[in-house]
C-alpha cells in the first residue's frame, strides 16, 4: 500500500514539473506555436501538367498549360507561379472565338488583380497572324491591355518593327510602340 502512496506522489510530481517547464516556453517556441495556429498564415500548394481555364459570365476567357504551378495564398493576396513551357490560348470576349495564343517560359499570374507576368522567349501571335516578342509581358486580363518597358518585335505581315517599349491589347489590334525603328515592305 505504501508503495501505490510513494507512486501516486511520484506520479503527481513529475506531472506538476511538466505542467510547470510548459508554461515557460521560448520566444521562439511561442512564435512558432502562434503561426502554427494563425489562421492568416501563408498557405501553397503545388501541381504537376497544371492546367487552368478561366471562364468570365459563361464564356472560356483563357486555356492555360504548364509544365508545373506553384499556388500561394494569404488573407492580402494569391498568386501561382507558373514554370514551362506555357502556352495560353485567349479568347475575344464576345464571340467566344480563340484570339490570341502566348508562349512563355514561365509566368506569375496575380488573380487578386487579374494580371499575368510572363517571363522569357515570350510571344504573342494572333489569329491574323500579328507576331509581338519580347522577354517579358504583363497583361492585365480585366483591362485586356499588354505591356512592356523591354524591347520587342512587332510583325504584322509584311512589317515589322523593333522597339523599346509596347502597350496595346491582347489581339494586337490597338497598340503603342515606343522608341523604335521599323522596316516596312512595299510591293
């Protein structure tokens, strides 16, 4: 009996002891424990062969596939960064009809905003067949407007133009060029 009494004790002590080392945790493992528990915390997950459709009041706006994604979200913002090859493949608006095809290298899409940045090798080619290359585009999807402060080759057959800097729309039919040259053929 006086055995159970000593265990019990001893059983009794050594949980007030733990109970007591638990309430004077680090800073860190304060801090660590409060992210672990935050509910704005930083949240990704991650997709092999990603593949996304955007679609806007019933109608596809976009078709987008690369190689893999990266999507990244908290309380202030989401964004999925995206490694390629990409292609995307923009529809116009109203008719529903493919538009515009982009390739890239890789691509940052914000879609608290709606804005894709593309990276590398980026190129634009319409369905008349207009041709805009540069190594980087931003365009905002809700605006319908691409632009670039780099410099890029413009092509609508039989021109083509070089430049410092482009803004226009994502079917190349609206656009400004900046600080360039071109070469015109005339038959």
């Amino acid at each position: 009996m006086v055995r159970i009494q000593y265990s019990f004790y001893l059983m009794v002590a050594l949980l007030l002891l733990v109970s007591i080392n638990c309430e004077n945790l680090s800073e860190f493992d304060n801090q660590q424990i409060s992210e672990a528990l935050n509910p704005d915390r930083l949240q990704s997950s991650e997709s092999w062969g990603f593949e996304l459709q955007l679609i806007d009041e019933g109608r596809n706006v976009l078709d987008l596939m690369g190689d893999y994604a990266v999507f990244t979200e908290n309380n202030e913002e989401s964004f999925t960064e995206i490694s390629g090859p990409i292609t995307i493949h923009l529809f116009d608006q109203l008719t529903g009809e493919l538009s515009s095809t982009i390739t890239c290298d890789s691509a940052l899409y914000k879609s608290s905003v709606g804005v894709f940045e593309m990276y590398g090798s980026v190129e634009i080619i319409t369905v008349e067949e207009k041709i805009l290359r540069s190594e980087y585009l931003k365009w905002q999807r809700k605006q319908d407007r691409v632009s670039t402060p780099e410099f890029v080759t413009f092509i609508s057959p039989p021109d083509s133009i070089a430049a410092m800097g482009f803004e226009g729309n994502s079917d190349l039919t609206e656009y400004t060029l900046n600080e360039g040259g071109g070469k015109v053929v005339i038959d």
